[in-house]
C-alpha cells in the first residue's frame, strides 16, 4: 500500500504554528488584563484606606494640614483608578484582538485540516480501487492457470 503524503502539510503546520503563537499572544494578553485588574484593587484599596483615615482625623483634634493631605491622597487616588481603568479597558482590547486572531487562525487551520481530511478520504478511495483492480486481475490470472491446467490435463 501506498504512503499518504499531503501536498499542503507544509501550509497545515504554518497554521497550526501561528494558531500556537496566538493562542501564547492570548494567554499573555488575558494576563495582562489580569494584572491590571489586580493594579485597580490595590489602587481601590487604598483610596479605601485613605478615606477611612480621612474619616479618623476628623474625628480627632482636627489638624487642616493632614486633612488636606488626606484629601489630596484621595483625589490623588481618583485619578490613579482613572489610569488604571483606562489601562483595564486597553488590556481588554488587546484580548479581545488577541482572541479574534485566534479564531481565525483557529478557522484556517480547522479548514486544512478538512482538506486533508478529504485528501485522504480520495486517497483511500484510489487505494481501494487499486487494491481491487489487483485482486481482480489476479483472480483472472488464477482462473485462467486452471483453465489452462484443466485443458492440458484433457489433452494428455
């Protein structure tokens, strides 16, 4: 029997390397987003702190500079989380480009796959008509050595 040798098997493995690499670009984008999310949480945190500071100081002898310093934190704080949330919504672009990449990578590499599929399916096909072909044109050969056997036997 015949070896199958895809003719595309060069492009299939191109695709299923860059499927590969965007799959990583994804993954690593995921964590970016996660990381930045996780910024914002510290950055809440201590905005958090902040206010619950700034609560305690008013409640004490009040000293107007540590006020404004507190609230100055506070605003501070606000224009962080600002940041950080327009970093949040950056990163989860890049997701987002990162996964639509891998979809279509993912749909190129699932479409030669198919072609390969039904190249082998042909291939097969060919083989077995093959294989046929052979059987029968030895079953004709054998028949026809008996035939042949049997009419030298009647001539003697």
């Amino acid at each position: 029997m015949a070896v199958f040798r895809y003719k595309m098997q060069g492009i299939l493995d191109i695709k299923e390397k860059l499927e590969d690499r965007a799959k990583q670009e994804f993954a690593e984008a995921n964590m970016r987003l996660d990381a930045e999310k996780k910024k914002l949480d510290e950055l809440q945190a201590r905005k958090f702190y902040y206010m619950q500071e700034g609560v305690k100081l008013r409640m004490e002898l009040i000293d107007v500079r540590k006020i404004r310093e507190n609230k100055m934190a506070v605003l501070k704080m606000d224009e962080y989380i600002a940041d950080q949330m327009r970093e949040i919504a950056r990163a989860a672009k890049a997701v987002e480009k990162a996964r639509a990449a891998l979809q279509e990578l993912m749909q190129e590499r699932k479409a030669h796959e198919k072609l390969k599929e039904n190249a082998f399916e042909e291939f097969m096909k060919d083989e077995l008509a093959a294989e046929s072909k052979e059987i029968d044109q030895l079953t004709s050969y054998t028949y026809g050595q008996k035939l042949l056997e049997e009419q030298n036997v009647r001539n003697m």
